[in-house]
C-alpha cells in the first residue's frame, strides 16, 4: 500500500499521523494514504522563494515555455497509467480521466507556446510608451515584472491533473516557483505527476513542491509577494479570504469557486433543429461527465415554456440510457462521485432543488453495474423541473456539485432569461442555444455582466465545441460574485495575476533603454 | 454654522445626533456640522443601482466623457471658493489646497478626454478576436462590459477634492454608478463638490451619492456586482476587506493605503550636482506639502554613506526655513496636520522613529505663525537618521503620516539600496536619483516587483516633473503588500476595475457581430 509522500525544500517528505486513507470510490477500497505533513511549511514556502524565484526568473519566457514543453512531454509519456490512476482513485470513467489528463497537457502546451511567442524576455511591456507633460522628454511606460514570491495553488478534488497543470503553467511561465496542494481524495494522480516532473529533473529547484494532506500552516506564512490561487467551495474560498495574514499583507487571493451556470435555450431553436440537438447534447454532458463534478457544468436549463415539456421528456429519455457503475466496468459511462461526504451533499443537494419543484429523473433503485451492491458513493442522474414562473430559491442559490439538473421554463423573451440567469449571482459560464442572432446578442450583453465566459451555442459549432463545460487555455476562466470574483488563464491575460504592474516615470532616454531591456 | 447634509437617494437627507463638528484645523474653530446618517443605505445603493446604473449605461463613452467634461467645468468655476474651503478646513496652505483642486480636475479632465477617445461605444474589446480550433469556425473574443453595480468609493481625509475626483471620474467613465464617502473631518470641500455638482444637474439621477458621517451599515448592503475603493490606512483597508458581506460576494475591493515610499540618491549624484538638488527639492516638497499626509510623500531617504551627513545637513537647513502656521497667515509654508488624532500619531511616530537613530531635526519649540498659542494642529517637520548599517526596525515598518522623513546611508551598491527597499513589504512609490543610467536600471528592475510606480529622478525632467509624489492620472496608482494591493488610475487601465472581463466563445459571424457591435 503506498504512502504518498510530498515534495518540499527539494526532497520527498513522508506524512506522519494521522493518516488519511484514499479510496476507490466505486469499491470503496482503500489504495494509498496520506499521512499529514508535519514539515516547516515557512521553510518550504522560503527555500521556494529563495531559489525557486530567483532560477525562474533568471530564464526568458523562451525558456520558461520550454520547461513547460518538458513537463507536457513527461506527462503524455505516461498518460496511460495516469489515465489507470484517475479511473481507479478519481472514480472517473476513462473519457473522464482523459478530459482531466489531456487537458492537462494540453494547457501545458498552449503556455509553452505562448512562452515561445514571448520569447527572449524575461517581463513583458505592458501598454506604449505615454508623454506625460508638455515635453516629450518626461515619459511613462508601464511595465510587467514578475513578483518575487510563491504562487501557492489550492487545487479542487475533481481535476487533479488539469486543476494543477493549468495554475503551475501559469505561474512558472511568469517566472514563479509553485506549491501546489491537491485535495487529498483525489492525490494520486497529483502525486504521480509529481514523481514524474522530479525523475525527469523538468524544472529548477525549488521551482514547484507539492503539499499532500492537510494545509496546515501554509497559509500563515505568506507574504506581500506571494499569491494563492484556490478552486474548489465558495466556503473554503471565503475562509482563505479571510485569514489575517492573507488579509495583513495584501496577499493576492485568485478564487474559482462552483457557480449555477445556466444554459439558455432559444425560441427559434425548436424540437428536432440541429441546435436544440445540439443543446440536448450539451446539457447531458454536463449532467454526467464526471458525474456532473465540474464547476463550469450546467446547472439550470432555461428553456421557452412552449417547449418545457419536451425538453424535460428529451432529457429523461436520454439520462435513462446512461450506465451507471464502476468505470473500471466495460460499457460504464458515468461513475460515482468523488467521496461519501460528496454523496451525502448530493443527495441532500437534489432533494432541495425538488421543492422548488419536481424531480423528474432519478433512480431511487440504482443498481451500478460492475460494483458490489452498497459500495461506492454513487449517484443517479437527476433532472428536476419548475413550474413556469415558479421562483426556485434553492434553484437560483444553491449548486448541487454532482450529477443533477434543472429545467426552468421561461417565456422566450431574452430579458426573461437575462434576469432568471442573473439570479445565481455571478457565474463562471453559461451558454445561448440560438440561430437568431439579435436574441444571442441581447441575451450575450445583459449576462455578460455576471460571467467570465459565455458560450453561444449555434448549430454551426456543433462538430467543432466541446461545450461550455470546458476551459480553454485561450479564455478567461472564473466569474464574479459566488463564481469566487476570479479570473485565470485567457492566454498572457493569466501571467498578470503572477506579475507585479508598475509604472515607470522620468526622462523619456532612461525610461525607454529600460522599456528596451523588458522589450527585448 | 452649517450642518452639511449627504446627498443620497437623489435627495438631500440632513443627519442626526451625534453631530460631529468640523474644525479649522490651524484655530481648531469649529465651522462645521455633521450629523449620523440615519438613511436607509440598503435603499440609496439601491437607487444607484436601478437609476443611476442604467442612466449611465445607456451612455457611450463620449457621452459619459462629456459629463465628465462638465464635473471639471463646474469645478473650475467654483475654484476659489473650494480653495477657501480647503484652507480653512484642510490646514492646507494656498498652495496644497490647489494640489487637491487642480488635481481633481486635472483628473476629471484626462478622463473627459479619453472618453472623447473611446469615442462612440458602450463597451471595450479586450485583445483580438481568437481561433479556439481547427476551423477558424470556432472562436472567441474577450470584451469588457460595466457592472451592474455601484462603486462605493472611502477617501481619505487628505484630498477631499482629488480623492473624490480621481475614483469618480474612472467609475462613470466606465458606466458604474458612485456612492463616495469623504473623511469626516475634512468633508467641507467634497460637500460643497457635491452641492455644485447637484446644482448644475450635472450627472444623471443616481448617477452620484454622497454619503457623509459614518459608513454605518453601507458595507452590508454590497452584492455581488458592486465595488468598493477605499483610499486610507492598512488597518482599515483590512476591516473593509474582512467584511463578511464583501468576503461573500466577493465584492472587488481596491485599497490604496499608505507605505513606506522611498527616494534613492544614486552614488553619481555627488553633492552640488544638478541630479543632487533635484533630489533635496523632491525630498523637502514630501516632507512638507499637505503637511506630510500624502501616501506617496517620501519617508525613507537613501544616501550613500558618503554623502550621508552632508544630505542630512542640506535637508535641515532648509527645514529650518519653512514657515509653520495658519496656512491663513503670509508667508506660511506648512499648515497643521488635520485632526488632534493625527497630531498625537505624528508626533508618538516621530519619536518611534527617533529610536531607532536619533533626531537631527524637529522643533521642540514650536511657535506657529499667525496662530493663538496653545492652539491648531501643528507639528513641524522632523528629520530622523539612522547609522550607517543600522536595523531601523520602526523606519522600515512604521508610517508616519505627518512632516517627517528618515536619512537611510547605504553602500552605495544598487542591490544593497533594493534590498533597504524592499523591506517596506510593498510600496506606492520610490525613486532613483541619478544619471547613471545602469545603476538606475538596476534599481528600477530590482525594486519593481514591490512598487505600483516607480519615479526616475534625473536632472532632465526637473523643470517638467511634479515629483514622486504626484499621481498621475495616465499612469497606475497602487502598490502591492503594505501599500493595499491595490492599482488605480493607469488611464484606460482603471477602467477595468469598475468592468467585467468576459471570454465570448462561438461560431465566427456571431461572435464577430458582438465584437462590431462593441467596437463601434
């Protein structure tokens, strides 16, 4: 039975007790521990900054983009047994383990792409030089430098792969060393990335650690330059927020917390169109890939009254036909969930939303195939309805981070829908299913407002989208208000979290020789 | 005697007991009432939200430019008027009170003109349109688009003018409604701002709020697309972001509080030298413009161990040539601090710093000009110097928010100065004397990652620079760690604060449609 171990001060570190045990959540049996880590994390935290820092920092983004080529190399060199261990600790069926794995990698690659655009420069110009008086001789230009701390990544049980790959590309590209910190249900494949970037000696000492098990400390040892980047609750992001250190020393805090993401269905894409297929699709996906534990995946379904009905009988029939068991299983295609705790919530989660209306999917006899009966934390699809104009508090308030959904029928007017969406206050994503485009761009400008991405849905991307459940290394990812006010990635529009603005001021020569040096 | 009133609501609502009187800092003659606002603060962000909101959204750029245009007119019309008022009320000599004033409508004015330049739209591209695929089918595009809320600016008693001036402007220009909280204590100016502004029918209803006496329970009433900008002290930066309401919505919260803001004379810049008496002057305006309390004023004075005592020397003898009094007085050249709270702060840090050195110079005996003796608010200016190599634990942690300033020797070396620097743990601003243009660079690039701004003093731009210690409203005001974290200003770059990001993901024409309709 392996112990895994963390990676701090450039050495594997061994947890002490208690240990926390880590399970295959479709049999429930136990495949690893975690011991909690009773290493110096300030140590850690300071030997990251101290060699870390200063080994990134001295390459170019060039460079930087090529340690990210390595470790995308090193990872894809071992994507199957990666892919074994999501399946076997993530509960994840193997299409769900290649999103998490592949994408991966393949954020890892889009950043060392990006580093090689950049090239041979270690900051970045940010905006042209200004005239700042009457004189051109007194001059400004801002520039990009990176910060001299350490990116601390807080990462969420559901993407152990992706979650880590698409922070540390992020950070280590603006020059940052990163310690990472999976959710512990989950580590195996964190820890197993981990291993291989070491064997590989893929990047600088001290530039990325690994904390398995608890936080600890950690937290009370940043400081003025560091940054923390958290995914996971809206809970866990407001106590990360509140700390009096993360609050003393203007730490920067980065929170992608869950949101109730909403799909809008148009009134011209009606029953049998190639786009109301195209939205079915999309919203069974996000049902039940990786049993609906996705941040970004659609939980309300705004549909035109008309065709409510419809569309909830359409969804039933479809989520009838999903196999649910041990993705270990031939045939299986939705797994459990990631713990008993996250079962519980689900259950309890799916319940509430019924209130509001009426659940009108899911199996209270499920049977998963290939398990033994009573093991493994497994959940039905669920489809809950409301009735038209009903309000759905607990619809509009709360996530339920599993496979569930629900439809809301609205009138068809795009305000109607604006408003409705609006309810969930702050999103990471939603999407318009539509042709019509004056509808798609009423609806796109009064959400936007409330979201860090929308999706427009038309049947002439069906083949192309993965959906908007899907982050892209290009687009910004994160959301305001319970979305967590976060904002990653989207490009070199992500390296700013990770570098410091400043505005330079003097004599136009001076001030354009050091713009040179950033430039070149 | 006047009792001011808030302006909340689209209504002018006087306060009640306990009224707190305003004084005239140099006679401490009370010449002013504030009463406790007893509104509903829920109802007035609520008015902001659902008036002013939609008022100012309906505009485009230009549009908002033009109002923005006319706030300056209004103000510069009024000038002499509000220059009494910040003499009387302020402490400021003729001289400061037109550093608040000019400033605010220098600012208002910059904003005017780049709405003008925004020209016809009512929201931004960010960045080019993207290939998200194979197919150029697939794309995306990021804009930025006003939030539905309100920004809830709390200045700092030290520019009642500017302070109000600077975080409006940024706010209406992007389309958000503005609640502003002037400091109690020197409120008569941003009141008699708001009457002027009122009168003339300046902004659209809601558009402007002004919220006098207490913050009350405002904080509570901030949703999820509202914004909070606060200007003042790291403690209370800290409450506001601790707020659990703000934490829970994650309500964007900017903080600009103060910091340890250093100036760097470079080893060339020998005394007698052009570069040196850039550097005296720069340093003797921080110390004594508005009596100290500016958040960028210089407090950490770095000199070559060389030229230390002869720095320390020059400095106090033209300390000794400033005029101290009633700012009402001739031939005054510094005024009282605001309030007897800053008084007692200035003078206990004073003598927290002066243990760390000694004090070289500071009048124990002041008698202020033109004053009753025994009254106002006087403190006269103090310089502090450390020993060579010596720790100054209060100098590099400690602001004193006052005419004060420490003599910090160094080796000379530029990474010895970055290093002093740095241990203010994040600054707004620092600068660098010299015209050895490697040394500069290697300051600059090394002091960067801990600086919102950082100033090149050279001898070539004395006659046309304001010095370090004037924000610019071209360029980004803010600093990292003990300065707030926070980033203002920057021009177009402020804008995005009051805005919200979205990655627009879809099929080519629709997304480009969107695009066109935002550009244009």
């Amino acid at each position: 039975m392996p112990i895994l171990k963390s990676y701090l001060g450039g050495a594997w570190v061994e947890g002490g007790e208690p240990a926390q045990a880590l399970l295959n959540p479709a049999t429930e049996e136990v495949i690893a521990h975690v011991g909690s880590c009773a290493a110096d994390l300030g140590a850690a935290l300071a030997h990251a900054r101290t060699r870390g820092g200063p080994a990134l920092r001295a390459l170019t983004f060039a460079e930087r983009g090529k340690l990210l080529r390595g470790m995308c190399d090193a990872l894809q060199a071992h994507r199957d047994e990666l892919l074994d261990l999501a399946v076997a600790n993530g509960g994840n069926t193997r299409g769900d383990a290649k999103f998490d794995v592949d994408g991966a990698t393949f954020t890892l690659s889009a950043y060392a792409d990006l580093g090689q655009e950049l090239g041979e420069r270690k900051f970045l110009l940010d905006g042209e030089g200004i005239s700042l008086g009457r004189s051109p001789r007194f001059h400004g230009q801002h520039i990009r430098v990176p910060r001299h701390g350490v990116a601390v990544h807080i990462n969420a049980f559901n993407f152990p792969a992706w979650g880590f790959a698409e922070k540390a590309a992020v950070a280590l590209l603006a020059g940052m060393p990163v310690l990472s910190k999976p959710a512990t249900s989950s580590a195996m494949v964190a820890h197993r990335i981990m291993q291989i970037l070491v064997e590989k000696a893929a990047l600088p000492e001290g530039s990325l650690s690994l904390l398995l098990g608890g936080v600890g400390d950690l937290l009370e040892h940043v400081g003025p330059q560091d940054v923390v980047a958290f995914t996971g609750s809206s809970d866990t992001g407001s106590r990360i927020r509140s700390l009096p250190g993360v609050i003393r020393n203007s730490v920067r805090v980065n929170v992608e917390a869950d949101s109730l993401n909403a799909a809008i269905l148009g009134p011209d894409a009606t029953p049998g169109s190639e786009t109301y297929d195209f939205f079915l699709k999309d919203v069974l996906r996000d049902i039940t890939q990786k049993a609906g534990q996705k941040c970004t995946a659609i939980r309300r379904v705004l549909v035109p009254t008309s065709v409510s009905d419809r569309v909830r009988d359409d969804l039933a029939d479809r989520l009838a036909a999903v196999t649910v068991g041990n993705p270990a299983s031939e045939g299986v295609r939705m797994g459990p969930v990631a713990t008993a705790g996250q079962l519980k919530d689900v259950r309890e989660g799916i319940d509430l939303l019924a209130r509001d209306g009426r659940l009108v999917f899911g199996a209270s006899d499920l049977k998963p195939l290939g398990v033994e009966p009573g093991k493994g934390f497994f959940v039905g699809p669920a489809l809950v309805e409301l009735e038209s104009g009903a309000d759905g508090p607990s619809v509009h308030s709360h996530e339920v981070f599993g496979p569930a959904a629900t439809v809301v029928p609205y009138s068809g007017q795009a305000s109607e829908a604006a408003e409705l969406v609006a309810r969930g206050r702050g999103g990471l994503v939603s999407s318009v299913y539509s042709e019509d485009a004056a509808f798609t761009v009423e609806v796109v400008l009064a959400i936007a407002p409330h979201h860090g991405r929308v999706f427009l849905g038309s049947a002439k991307i069906a083949e192309l989208s993965p959906g908007p459940g899907t982050v892209l290394p290009l687009l910004v990812h994160g959301g305001p208000g319970r979305a967590g006010g976060g904002e990653e990635l989207g490009g070199a529009r992500g390296l700013g979290f990770y570098m410091q603005r400043v505005a330079l001021e003097g004599a136009r020569p001076v001030v354009e020789k050091i713009a040179g040096i950033v430039a070149s």
